[in-house]
C-alpha cells in the first residue's frame, strides 16, 4: 500500500512537470546561497561552518559550500550600503518563489501582494541566518564537551538524531510557508516527514556515490559545482514531493469537507 502511494506520488510529480519547479527553485536557491551567507557574515561574523557541513548529509556539497562561505567572508569585510541592501534582497528569492511555487501546485487563484510577500521571506532569511549561527555554535560546542564524556559511536548516533529532527523542523517550517492557506501542523506532517525521510536517504546516496566515484575525471575543475547542483536538485525534488503529498491530502480533505456540508 506505501509503494503504492509512492508509485501514484511520483507519476503525479512527473504527469503535472513539478520537477520543472524543482529546477527553478534551485536556480533561485543558488541565487539566495551567497548573499544569505554575505549576510551571515556581517550579523554574526567570521563563523566556521565546517561544523556543520562535515557531516555526512552534506559531505557531498562540502568543499562549494566552504568555498561559498569563504568568499562571503572575504566580501563583508569591504561590503557597502549598496552591496549589502541588493544581497539581501537577492538572498530573499529562494522563499519569495517557494510561495510562488506553493500557490501552483495547491492550485491558488490568491496570490499574496509581491511586497509583502518579500518582507516575509526578508524575515525567514534574517531569522534563518540566525538559527544557522545557533546550530552551528551548539554543534562545535556540543561535539568538543561530549567528547570528554561519550564514546565516538555514541557522538555519531547522537549526531543523527539531532540531524534528523533539524531536517524535519526545516522541512515543516518550508512546507507551512509554501502553503498559500493557512495550515497547521498536522497539514504540513506528513508532506514533511517524507520530505525528511527522502532527504536522509539520498544524502546517505549521495555519500556513497562519491566513496566510489571521482567525478572529476570527467568533470574536472567545475566537479564540485556540478556535483552541488546535482545535490540542490534531488534535494529541492524531495521537498517538491512532500510539498505535492500535503496539497494531495488538502485536497482530499476539501472534497470530504464539500460531501458532507451538501
């Protein structure tokens, strides 16, 4: 009955054209990266993030992200006004058109005002730099004080845990924002945890594949960035899915909803 469900899921993603949504959020996701991180860097300051992305969901993505967060570093030190403004509206594209998106596939006539929908994402980005600074403090501190306490096994199981509960928090909060209706939590659970279950599973995927490949002998210099997008791709595909798995069942609620009041 699951495989079923999942079978019916995918020829639903694959009938309507999403994953064409999916490739164009992640075009805007690569358009908010830097900026966000310029941003990142004069809120909070230098931060290593090597904290963060050393672990294995984005141990595929590590040596662009790195690379992204060095060069954001290296241009808030010279940043202007004007710089500073134009990122961090550039930073708000990947949210503005998350909404964009949403309203497309729970087929919304209402659109959100374009101001106010991109002071919104203004402040998901803001809060999110935020909450980035605060993850990647309570990981570095975490891991160097359980070091002297927990065996390293233990660090590892712990370590997924928490990766797991952080991936379904961000995988709700995303899947409620795309929703151009008001829904609550338990509208955006199951579209979340299937978001978060695929995450996971194609992470670990994807750090196989590179154990047992290099892709830069075929791609050479450019591997790391054609190795990212590939990554952003199947990543925004999952989120996509949950997001059409929750518009799936708003539907269906609708429907019973409409049945019964007649």
């Amino acid at each position: 009955m699951f495989m079923k469900k999942l079978l019916a899921l995918y020829k639903h993603f694959s009938d309507k054209r999403y994953s064409t949504i999916a490739g164009t959020l992640v075009y805007f996701l690569l358009m908010s990266i830097a900026p966000a991180l310029l941003w990142l860097a004069l809120i909070v300051g230098k931060i290593d993030l090597r904290g963060v992305v050393s672990h294995t969901f984005f141990e595929a993505v590590e040596p662009f992200i790195t690379y992204l967060n060095n060069a954001a570093q290296n241009a808030a030190s010279g940043a202007g006004i004007i710089l500073a403004a134009t990122s961090l509206y550039s930073s708000t594209n990947f949210f503005y058109h998350l909404r964009r998106s949403g309203e497309i596939i729970y087929d919304c006539n209402r659109k959100k005002g374009g101001l106010k929908l991109r002071l919104a994402a203004a402040g998901i980005v803001i809060a999110t730099i935020l909450a980035v600074a605060l993850v990647a403090t309570f990981i570095i501190a975490g891991e160097k004080a359980l070091l002297y306490f927990v065996p390293l096994n233990v660090i590892e199981c712990l370590q997924l845990i928490f990766t797991t509960v952080v991936c379904f928090f961000i995988a709700l909060l995303l899947n409620i924002f795309a929703c151009p209706y008001k829904l609550d939590f338990s509208g955006a659970l199951c579209g979340s945890l299937l978001t978060t279950a695929l995450w996971l599973v194609l992470a670990a995927g994807f750090t196989v594949y590179m154990h047992f490949s290099d892709p830069s002998q075929l791609y050479g210099a450019v591997a790391a960035i054609i190795v990212f997008l590939l990554w952003c791709y199947v990543m925004i595909s999952s989120l996509v899915v949950g997001m059409i798995y929750n518009a799936m069942l708003v539907a269906k609620r609708r429907t019973r909803t409409l049945y019964l009041s007649q």
